[in-house]
C-alpha cells in the first residue's frame, strides 16, 4: 500500500532554516575538533574540513532537489519515492538505531558538562550523583522540546545553539592565545601535516561533523515558497514566478521544446501514485520526473540556505579545531573541555553552554526518529499514525530509552564511534549517491526510448528528438552525475572500512 507524502505546508523561514541546519549539524562532534587537527596538522585538517564541506553541500542539494522533484516531507518518503520500499524500509531503520544512538550521546554529554560542576560546587551529595543529574535535566529541559511536531516550533530555541557556539568558540580561542603567548610555548609541536595513516583518523570526526541530512527533507518541506536569505529577490526567482501555468505531460506525448513546463511541478504538486511515481534502479521507469528548465524560488532559497549553514558550521569547526590544536597541541583529548582544569571558571562556563547546546540538540535530532519510526510503520502497517496519541506515545518511548541507555552506558566511546560511522556514512553519502546513480540510469532509459530528460544538473539540459527522427545518443557512462554518485557510494564504504578500522587497530 502507498503511503501519501505528509509534508507540512511550508512556512518556515530562511534564517530560521539556517539555524535549523546549523544546530542539526552541530553537536557532540565539536569538542573532537582539536583532537581531529592534532591527528591530521593544522594545514592538513582545514583542507580536509573544505572538502568534506564541499562534498556534504552537494549531496544536501541533491537531497532538496529529489525533494522538491517527489514532493518528500521526510528523508524516508524521499528513499521509498525513488528507490522503492525496501530501501525506504531499510533507510527508516537506520535513522531510528543513528538517532538513538546520537540522542544517547547527547544525554552522557550532559552529565560530564554539568555533573562535575555541581559535584565541585556543593559537594559530592545524593542529589549531585551524575544519574540524578541527567534524569533531572532532561527531564525537565529535553522532554519538553520533543513534543512539537514541526522542527520549525523549536526553531527559536535553535537559534540558542549558534549564539552559545560562538561564546563557546570566542573562550577556546582566548585561551589559546593566553597558551600561545606563554614563553615556555613549543612551536615545534605544531605541525602542519602528518602522516597518511594519522590523518585518515580525523575523516570521520569532520564528515559526521557536517552531518544535518536527516534533517534536510523535513526543514525544505517546511520552508516558505519564496524563501531569500538576503535583502531583495533575484532575477531567477522572478523569472520562476513567470512560467506558464503547469499541466501534467506524459512521456509517450512529450513533444515540448525547452523552456515548456513539464511534469515535475505538476508531480510535485499533486504527488501520483506510488507505482507510477516510484523510479526503480535497474528497472525500466513507469514515470519520469521531468525538470523545468528554471529553478523554483524554494530551491534558490534552499541553496542560500545550505551554502550559510555548511559555511557557518566549517567556520566554526576550523576556529574550535585550530585553536583547541594550538593550545594543546600534543595532547588534545578526543573532548576539549577534558584538557581545561576544573578549578578553571571561564571553561566551566563553556561546560554549561555545551551542555545547553546538548539540551537543544536532542530534540532537534529526535525529529528524524520519529518521522523514521512513522514512515516504517506505515509501511509496515499501511496506516497513517498522525494522531496527538501517537506523537506523545513516540516521544516518551524514544526519551525512555535514550535515558535508560545514558544511565548505563558512562561513555559510548567505540560503540557510538561504530553506530555513526555506519549509520551516517549511509544515509550521508551513500543515499544520495544511489540518488545520483539512479537519475543517471532513469536518463539512459529514456534516451533509449527517443527522449532526454534532466532533473539535478543544468548543463545536462533536455534535449528533444531531432527533426526527421535521430535522436541525440546518451550513454550512462557518459553522465557526469553517474560518477558524482560512483564517488559518493566509494566515499561511503571508505568511511565505514575506516570505521571499523579505527575499531580494531591496536594503535587506536
């Protein structure tokens, strides 16, 4: 049985989104920065930080693309859409076991930030006791914020994370140059690169560091339609606002020139059938989704929006990293705030904001398992679970077992390494490049068949039959977004052997 699209009516705005992405983004992985540097050298970790930059922008642009092409509301509708059910399947089980493991995460986070504090304030009394503290605390702060239904409810307090990352980063810095400025200071414990082997140690801190996909789907659906980062509209905003009413087309009648609307409004607008509208990898598609030749507003927007939050988000790892490196530039822990004395109250103010920035993130980062726990039960069960009853029966048994996890476990350490290197290399690289490979393929269908169609790359325009019956010859080999996608699943797999290698190594 299909399950319909539930994407919100949009609304949201971009500088909201922007703080959305940002706090998705933006978690526990901060305070490994500094270790990252010390792994790779200053110069090697800021070059590995542009590119994973780089690479994670694009594969957030082919997510909002498919989304806007499918009319997606969350990441597993987008995978159901495009590769099928049981992909969908496996992809809403995988975001539910990465978002409880990462939920868990931020719960142990919270009590190493504020248990020792109290613990040094008041003494080492029963109500300072760290299980105490984390029931306490997310309890009263955490709960709450999982039960709005929209990410854009909590954007406000979303915004909270960018203003105390920035506190957080303005103390690190201050102190490093009070370290730099210390006569006994070593710069010959500085380096700029460091081994091949060393340095692939701190890829998975700066992938998973960028990581706001599961996030993405939900935050495009709930944008406004005409969404502008800055002051003004653009030319292709207004130009988009000027097409031609839509009308759907089917593809044994498409006979338009470039530049005719097509179908993709018309099936983003009124999504079909799931049997007409899936697109199956290594299958003939029933149904192509035909992209118009200008940008929509939404999508302009979302590339405003992606851009700041990707370029926030490395700006504030590269001055976390490079100064946490050069203060303790042999022996950087894995959690900066360890290498800070706890007798140190400019750093014990850091902890509290890093334990604010936890208390937030956790409900932002609960979303996607609840839209993932949804979808797969949906799926399962052929029913949609909208229901208020529904919404605080999840949100309970998610902050249930997160808690209980948080309790027993003192330090995920290696397993949480193994959770987010597996999970995230999924659904961060190796979903979108199925993506890319199956819009490459869905192409050399059509071409076969006397049509070109384009959906994610301009300079891969549509094409029509020539007059008198040639038609232009197109080649999957021949697709730039087939490599790009080639690349992105060798990306995935080389993250995950890294992984697992960092796992098993003696040296680690």
């Amino acid at each position: 049985m299909g399950v319909p699209s539930d994407a919100p009516a949009g609304g949201a705005s971009a500088l909201s989104s922007v703080f959305t992405l940002l706090n998705s983004a933006v978690g526990a992985g901060v305070l490994s920065l500094p270790f990252a540097f010390r792994e790779a050298g200053w110069a090697g970790c800021l070059l590995m930080t542009l590119a994973v930059a780089i690479i994670e922008a694009f594969t957030l642009y082919v997510l909002a693309r498919y989304a806007e092409v499918t009319g997606s509301g969350t990441y597993s509708d987008l995978v159901r859409k495009m590769l099928g059910r049981k992909a969908s399947l496996a992809m809403s089980l995988v975001l539910i076991i990465y978002s409880y493991g990462s939920a868990t995460a931020y719960l142990i986070i919270l009590g190493d930030c504020f248990q020792p504090m109290l613990a040094q304030t008041f003494g080492q009394v029963w109500w300072t006791e760290r299980d105490l503290v984390i029931f306490v605390l997310a309890t009263l702060f955490m709960l709450p914020l999982c039960f709005p239904r929209t990410l854009d409810a909590i954007s406000g307090f979303s915004s909270v994370t960018a203003y105390a990352l920035c506190v957080v980063v303005g103390m690190v810095m201050y102190r490093s140059l009070q370290a730099l400025q210390a006569p006994h200071y070593k710069w010959s414990d500085v380096h700029a690169f460091t081994s091949v082997g060393s340095s692939l140690n701190a890829l998975p801190i700066l992938a998973f560091g960028f990581q706001c996909h599961t996030n993405l789907v939900a935050v495009f659906a709930e944008l406004e339609e005409e969404p502008d980062l800055f002051a003004g509209g653009g030319d292709d905003a207004s130009s988009a606002d000027e097409e031609p009413p839509v009308t759907p087309a089917h593809p044994q009648e498409d006979d338009t020139a470039p530049g005719t609307v097509s179908e993709e409004a018309a099936a983003a607008a009124a999504p079909a059938p799931e049997a007409e509208q899936r697109v199956m990898l290594l299958h003939n598609p029933r149904r192509r989704f035909v992209r118009s030749t200008v940008r929509t507003p939404k999508l302009l927007g979302m590339v405003q929006i992606v851009s700041a939050a990707i370029c926030l988000t490395a700006g504030f790892y590269s001055a976390v990293g490079l100064f946490g490196y050069l203060n303790f530039p042999t022996t950087a822990h894995s959690n900066i705030l360890l290498n800070y004395s706890g007798d140190d109250r400019l750093m014990q103010m850091a902890r509290v904001l890093m334990g604010i920035i936890q208390i937030i993130h956790y409900p932002v980062n609960h979303f996607p398992a609840r839209n993932a726990t949804r979808d797969l039960l949906a799926q399962l069960t052929g029913r949609q679970l909208q229901s208020s009853a529904f919404n605080s029966a999840e949100v309970l048994g998610f902050f249930v077992a997160t808690l209980g996890l948080s309790l027993v476990i003192t330090d995920l350490g290696q397993v949480f390494k193994l959770i987010g290197g597996s999970c995230g290399s999924f659904f961060i690289f190796g979903m979108p490049g199925a993506f890319c490979l199956q819009y490459a393929y869905s192409k050399h269908i059509t071409a076969r068949e006397g049509l070109q169609e384009s959906l994610l790359a301009d300079e891969e325009a549509r094409e029509v039959p020539r007059p008198g019956g040639s038609q232009t010859q197109y080649h999957v080999l021949a697709s730039k977004l087939f490599w790009a996608g080639v690349l992105l699943l060798i990306f995935a797999v080389g993250l995950l052997s890294l992984t697992i290698y960092s796992l098993v190594s003696p040296s680690t």
